[in-house]
C-alpha cells in the first residue's frame, strides 16, 4: 500500500479561545499539495480565526499546526515544546500568502513597490527579478497599466487585486484567503474572485475563507463547513453541495438555494425596467 504524500498543511486538535469564549475547538483538517479547500460557515463559526492561526497570526491554546511537516509555532528542546522566537515565526511565515478582508496596501507607496518589496527585503529576490515578476502579476490579474499608481487611485477591487499579486509573488507554499470579498462593493466582486478561479487553475494550494457559495462550488476541489468553532462536515465539492451528511449543512445550503432564487429575481426585474 502506497503512503499518502505529507500534506502541505496539516491542523491536529486545533483549539483557540478569546477572553473564554472557545473559537476553534479541537479541529482537524489537512490540505494536500495543489488542493484548493474552501470553509463555509455562518458568522462566527471560527473560519477566519483558523487561517490566522495557520499563518500565525493569533497564539494557539493547543493543538498542533504544520507546513510541510515542519511544527509551526513551536520546536521541542529538552524534553518540551517551547515557543518559537519572532524572528524565528517570520521565516514560516514567509513560505506562506495571506490575503485579507481589507487590502493592507501601504498607500504611499506604488503598486510596483507594494507588490515587490516583500520579494526585495524578505525574501532576498533581486530587485529587477521582482520587478519582472510583479508586471507578469499584474497582466494576470488585469492591471498591466497600474504599476505607477498609488491605492488611493484605484477601486477597492483592483487594491485586492494588488494584493493577491503582492501574495503570490513571494511563490508561497500555500496561500490563504480571508473573505477576500467581504469589504468590497457588489459590483466589483466578480472581478477579484475571477483572479482567485484563475489562481486556482495553476496548482497552487489554497485555503479560502468566503460566503461567496456559487465561488466555492465552482473553485473548490473540496469544503469544509464549521460551526461553533468545529469541523461539522467536509467534502469533495460534488458530494458537499448535492448530497450534505448533517442536518445543519442542509440548513445551511437551503437558505443559500433560497437566495440565489431570490437573486436571480431581482436581477430578472432589472433586467426588465
């Protein structure tokens, strides 16, 4: 029999608390190689406070967190395991991409300098193969014209979309998304997760964080549905989306069947003014 290949990432017992209400509670979930794995849930169900402890952005109360088999967070010395230094933190981080609800662009700086300086300063890529790299990004993600701009000149999707192509630069291991839609205007939404759909073609592995339910069904290879800071249900998409296990993933996909009919309404009565 074959061994499954390591997974890129892998979260064993994961549990997080604030001020004593439990975020995460015991979760489990790994994430193979090229593998795009979205979470849904209600609000407050515990999806973003997981992909910011992946990217070690929050402390973790327990469990385990690993990239590529690597202990995130922690190394073992004498006997126990004692937290990892912040410089030491720094460097995992750098194997990995987060995007985030706001854009987090610095705004006195270009969209050339934004996406590139990571590469330059961190990551120790030349300054003319990070140039080279953040253009070809760029006419990926529809803004070939835009290198010279500052975000105060472009709409909140193009800045997101500035910001996925400042994430990818860097080629990270995995690349994780924190509802990259929430903070944008309706109109503009499509435009950002059309550039995730085509991320998604490349082979990059993958954690999205979204409510956007038509998006995960058409990108994910697989979901995860948390509720109450739990895995209740996860799937291959297919199985996900038309044969749910739990009575509460079948509450939850009802009343998002109830508004894409209430949505296509709406637009049929736009369409016909």
């Amino acid at each position: 029999m074959t061994d499954r290949p390591t997974p890129v990432v892998r979260v064993s017992n994961l549990r997080k608390t604030y001020h004593g209400t439990t975020a995460l509670d015991g979760v489990d979930l790994d994430v193979a190689e090229g593998e795009v794995v979205v979470i849904l849930g209600p609000s407050g169900s515990g999806k973003s406070t997981l992909v910011r402890c992946i990217d070690q952005l929050e402390e973790i109360d327990g469990g385990a967190i690993y990239l590529d088999d690597e202990l995130l967070g922690f190394a073992h010395r004498h006997g126990a395991l004692r937290p990892l230094t912040d410089e030491q933190v720094a460097r995992q981080r750098r194997r990995m991409g987060m995007v985030f609800q706001q854009f987090n662009l610095f705004p006195h700086w270009t969209v050339l300098r934004n996406i590139t300086d990571a590469a330059v300063a961190v990551h120790g890529m030349s300054r003319q193969d990070a140039k080279a790299r953040a253009e070809t990004l760029l006419q990926k993600v529809g803004l070939p014209d835009k290198a010279g701009a500052y975000p105060r000149q472009l709409s909140g999707g193009q800045q997101q979309r500035v910001a996925i192509a400042r994430a990818v630069a860097t080629r990270p291991r995995v690349l994780l998304f924190d509802e990259p839609t929430s903070a944008l205007d309706p109109e503009l939404v499509d435009e950002v997760l059309n550039v995730i759909k085509d991320l998604a073609r490349t082979g990059l592995t993958m954690i999205v964080v979204t409510h956007e339910m038509e998006f995960a069904r058409q990108v994910a290879d697989r979901c995860v549905f948390m509720v109450g800071g739990k895995v209740v249900e996860q799937n291959i998409t297919e199985e996900f989306f038309e044969r749910p296990q739990t009575e509460r993933l079948q509450r939850f996909l009802t009343r998002f069947t109830q508004s894409q009919s209430v949505n296509r309404e709406r637009q049929l009565v736009r369409e016909a003014q």
